[in-house]
C-alpha cells in the first residue's frame, strides 16, 4: 500500500451534516487506507460567525484536497445579504460539472409488493441552466426573472459523462448483460425550444460515438411519471441542471429515501462527495439522522480515488468500496434502524454496525 496518503477535505456544514459526517470519516478511517483528514468551515452558521459561508481558507482546502466529503448547509429560503449557497459555489469554482446520483432498489423494500429492481443513475449538469445565477427583478420587484443557461460545451462534456458511465456500468455487470447499456436524454426541447434544443442536440451527437450504448430521449414530465411508476426501466438518466436535481429527489424513493442518498460531484480535477439530504434542522441535534447516505458517499469517494490510485491501492480501495456497499445494503434490511426508517437506533449505533460488518464480512 502506498505510504503517501490521500487527503480528504471534510466539510461538515449545519445541522445534521455534523452528526452524518464524522460517521462517514469513521467508516473510512476503519477502513486503514493511507487518508488523511483535513476539516474546513462552511455553512449557514459559518456566514453568522465569519460573514461569509465559504471563507477562502476552505476553497483553497477543497482545491488542494485530493477529494471533499461535504454534509449539508442550512441555506435560508429567503434572500440574505452577501449570503450564497456554498455548494453551488463550490460546484461552480471546481468546477464539478457531474452530478452523479446513483439508485439502487431498497433491499428492505423485498417482497412487498411495491419491490422493484431499480439499477439506475440520475447525471445531472452541474454548472448552469436555471442555477445559473442569473436572477433579476423587474418593474420595481413586480416581475422576477431567471435566466436559464445551456451551453454546447457544458451539454457536451455531461452528456459525454453519461455515455461513459453507461458504457462501464454495462461492462461491470458483463459484456453481454441484459438489460444492454442505455442513456435517456430528458429535456423539454418541444417547449423550451432553444435552451433545451441545444441541449439535446449536442447529447444526440455525443450519443453518435457510442454505437454499444442504446440512446432514447424523453420530455421530463413523462420521464417523472416513468420513473415512479417504471423506474427499473431506466440506466442512465442525463439531464439539465434543475430537471436533474427534481429527477434524482424522485428516483431516491426507491433507493430507500433521503437517508439513503448518496451523490458524488465530479469535475476533470476535483470531486466531491455528499448526501442528497439537507440540514435537518427538524432532527438535528439529537443524534438520530440516517448516516447511511453519507457513508455511501464514502464507496463513491473510494470508487474515485482508486481510478486516480496505483494498481495496488486501487484495488484496496476498490474492495473497500464494495464491502461499505455490501454493509450498508445489510443494515438497510437487518437495522439497527434510525426512525427515518421506522425503528429507534441512533446514529452512532448504525454506524457501528456498518462498520462491524464490513469489518467481518
Ligand atoms: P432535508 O433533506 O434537510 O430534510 C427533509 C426531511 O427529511 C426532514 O424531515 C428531515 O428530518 C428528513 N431527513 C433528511 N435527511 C435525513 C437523514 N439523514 N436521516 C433522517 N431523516 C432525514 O430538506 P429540507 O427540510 O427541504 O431542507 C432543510 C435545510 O437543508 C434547508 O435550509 C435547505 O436549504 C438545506 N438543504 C441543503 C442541501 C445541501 O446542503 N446540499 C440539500 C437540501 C436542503
Ligand atoms: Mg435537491
């Protein structure tokens, strides 16, 4: 194993992201791969005390990181002065362009009748669109508008990823695997004929270097209703910046819900990793989130940094990823279960068991 280790920024963020974090940290630092630990403010409560939710000192950690765990920041529903989500913005200055939200069927769910087998991935653009920033009033705050950006270059390089992604989750499950590799293009180019129009035309052209992978496009009110009442009929979802972000809330219903969602951010040199969930501000503090999805955030950050590893970390780091999956899919079905999931464990109790079985197994 390598001696020189990997540094992880670590940005707890508000509320329940400070319960769910240090869990993460604690399955990886069982784990004994060579990482190291860094931590860095940023939040709701970090602009309060310091007046800026994303001091310079964790942008230039998140640049240096080798990759970030990110929990969740309380960001207020209305406008606050000089106040702007530090996830975007650091999605935006790392420029993490993937937003890669994977769904797995909820083991727990087996043999009720509402058990599906559910194998998909939700890509989302991660840098413009209606998250652009572009938001201005009008007519003395009688009329707000929002700008809605799609470029070719960014539609490209994201549809680029899906492609990709499909093309090596088909060859994971064995080259001549049913169901065949497939990307849904979702857009709503018949009404947003510009924005989404070029959207889909650059992933069509994308979609014309992978002959192995089926390509299919869909508007995104059908493809909503497809996905909660036909989800295993999906692998590959790619789809524009806010469209993916309501997409992949939908799809985690069958993953087992916000407990259970993990996300991974990925840009040409930067990635980070987060739970789909917020801050929980209605939980937190009592030591009862979930720390589920946040640990699978964990198996994605493994998965990554053992493309970037030698052969012989890769591997550690590989079969590292897959025993937490292999957990965490065991204390989904077996518990100890928080009450998000109908039972009355607490958070540390949890991760304690993840850690147990992957320990063991
Ligand atoms: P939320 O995800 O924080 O909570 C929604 C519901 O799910 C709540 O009832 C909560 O208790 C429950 N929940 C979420 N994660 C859980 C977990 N791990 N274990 C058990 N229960 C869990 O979303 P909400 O309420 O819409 O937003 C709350 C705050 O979080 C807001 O300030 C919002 O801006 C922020 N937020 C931040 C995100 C981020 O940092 N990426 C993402 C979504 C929301
Ligand atoms: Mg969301």
């Amino acid at each position: 194993m390598s001696v020189t280790p990997y540094t992880i920024l670590v940005i707890p963020g508000d509320g329940i992201g400070r319960e769910v974090i240090p869990a993460a940290v604690s399955v990886l630092q069982a784990t004994g791969l060579p990482l190291r630990f860094v931590e860095a403010d940023a939040g709701w409560e970090c602009f309060q005390r310091q007046g800026d939710a994303l001091p310079p000192a964790t942008l230039e950690a998140a640049r240096a990181a080798d990759a970030v765990l990110f929990g969740a920041v309380a960001s207020p529903s209305h406008p606050v002065v000089g106040y702007r989500s530090p996830i975007v913005r650091l999605r935006r200055e790392l420029d993490l362009y993937a937003n890669i939200r994977p769904v797995y069927d909820d083991p727990a769910a087996a043999g009720n009748l509402q058990a599906r087998r559910v194998d998909l991935v939700v890509v989302r653009e991660n840098t413009e669109g209606l998250y652009a920033g572009r938001e201005r009033v009008e007519d003395g705050g009688a009329t707000a508008i929002a700008e809605r950006v799609i470029t070719r270059r960014a539609s490209e390089r994201i549809a680029r990823v899906a492609f990709e992604l499909a093309r090596n989750r088909r060859i994971a499950r064995g080259e001549d695997s049913t169901p065949p590799a497939r990307v849904t293009i979702v857009h709503k180019a018949n009404i947003l004929r510009e924005t989404c129009g070029l959207f889909r035309t650059a992933a069509l052209e994308i979609a014309q270097a992978y002959p192995d992978v089926q390509v299919e496009e869909m508007l995104v009110d059908t493809c909503a209703l497809q996905i909660a009442t036909r989800p295993e009929r999906f692998d590959v979802i790619v789809t524009t910046n806010l469209f993916g972000d309501i997409l992949s809330d939908v799809a985690c219903a069958w993953g087992g819900g916000l407990g259970l969602a993990s996300s991974a951010n990925l840009g040409e040199r930067h990635a980070l990793f987060e739970p789909v969930h917020g801050a929980a501000p209605d939980i937190a503090g009592k030591g009862i989130a979930n720390p589920l999805a946040a640990i699978g955030c964990t198996a994605l950050l493994l998965a990554y940094l053992a493309r970037r590893a030698s052969p012989e970390d890769a591997s550690d780091m590989n079969a590292w990823s897959t025993r937490i999956q292999r957990a965490i899919r065991h204390i989904r079905t077996a518990g100890p279960h928080t009450p998000d999931l109908g039972d009355n464990a607490v958070t540390s109790q949890m991760t304690d068991a993840v850690i147990a079985h992957m320990l063991t197994t």
